[in-house]
C-alpha cells in the first residue's frame, strides 16, 4: 500500500487536485516533489482557458514562466487562436455586433505569426471563416471551432508545458497504468481472447498501437 501513496500524490498534483494534494500530504507523510502552490497556479490558469479569458490565462502563464509561451510557438499560436475565436464568438452573438475586434486582433497577433508555419496560416484562414456565416449556418469544420471542448484541449495543453517547465512529467501515473490497461484489453480483444468488458472512459484511440511506455 506505501509503495501506492507517491502515484497517488502524482495524480493529484499533475491533475490540479490543491487541496486534497495538501491533505493527502499532511495524512500520508510524504514529501511532494512540487511546490504545492504551484498547483493552485495552474488550476486558475485552467480555469481561466476554461471560461474564455484567454487574455488572463496568458497573463498568468506570462507571470509564472514567460519562457513557456517565448520557448513553444505552437502553444502560443494555439493560444492566440482561442482568443480570437472568442472574440469571434462574442460579436457573432448578437446581429449587430461589431467584427472590428477580431479583425484588429488577428492582423496584430496571429497574421505575424502565420506565415513562419503552413499549419499556423491554415488554422488562421479557417478561424476568420467564422466570420463569414452565422453561427446556426456553420459547417461541420468549422462547429467544432466553437466548441467548448477545444477550450479544454488547449488548457490540457497549457498544463502540460508548465509541468513540463517545472520538471513534472506530463501525465500522471494512475492515468498511465489505466491507459496501459485499456491497451492490453484491447490487443488481447483484437487476438480474439475472451476477457471480461472493462469500461475505463477512456478514448483508446492513442492505445491502439503501442502501451504509451513504462508505467514505473
């Protein structure tokens, strides 16, 4: 059972549980190797993607480690999109909203940055469509742009560049055992074994091929 307590401090940490990081701590007898505090950081940055303050969040990662967004484009990139697109969704809500800040902050932020990757100038060129039909007319590309899920895919992002700067690996370990699980049931379905149905609520999509390495 001792030998459990680290991978499940690892999750707490790595999944932004503050408080029960604490507790756990304190009850358990451990050492964490993070700053505790640091947890709650993350937690309000997450939150911040999370509710559309995109220009908080980019604050915030800015005051905990400006090199995170200076060092990695493509996050920055990620991150200013999701701005824009918010922006977007605010002036596409109401008939009469007034495109010129999504415009200004295109041309300013992300029209530079375009150019330096082809996936960058496509990501850009297919966020301004936003612009061009009304929010119930949109296509099926173009929905999942405003989507609340991608807010959530760039957040898990964000946390896993500050673990990363922070020496923290990106995934906790509980996660990983749970994916390697997933990834045996499924070779082992795919081998025609009759193994009982394990539901983890995991997408298998990245299991399929290989176990995503050691779980030590």
């Amino acid at each position: 059972m001792r030998s459990r307590l680290p991978k499940l401090m690892n999750y707490l940490v790595i999944e932004g549980y503050n408080s029960a990081a604490v507790k756990f701590a304190q009850e358990a007898n451990i050492s964490p190797q993070i700053d505790l505090e640091s947890i709650q950081e993350r937690v309000e940055i997450r939150n911040a993607i999370h509710r559309g303050d995109i220009q908080s969040a980019k604050e915030r990662i800015n005051e905990l480690n400006p090199e995170i967004l200076d060092t990695n484009p493509s996050l920055h990139f990620s991150l200013l999109r999701l701005q824009l697109i918010e922006l977007i969704r605010k002036c596409t809500s109401d008939p009469d909203g007034d495109i010129s800040a999504a415009l200004t902050f295109a041309t300013n932020e992300l029209a530079p940055r375009a150019p330096s990757n082809p996936a960058f100038l496509k990501d850009l060129e297919r966020t301004m469509a936003l612009l061009c039909f009304p929010p119930a007319s949109l296509a099926p590309p173009l929905v999942g742009l405003m989507d609340p899920a991608l807010r959530k895919e760039v957040a898990r992002k964000v946390n896993e560049a500050i673990l990363e700067a922070q020496g923290v690996q990106k995934e906790a370990r509980i996660r990983r055992l749970v994916r390697l699980r997933a990834w045996s049931e499924q070779r082992m379905r795919s081998e025609k074994k009759d193994i009982p149905l394990m539901d983890l609520g995991l997408d298998l999509g990245q299991a399929v091929d290989e176990p995503m390495g050691s779980c030590q």
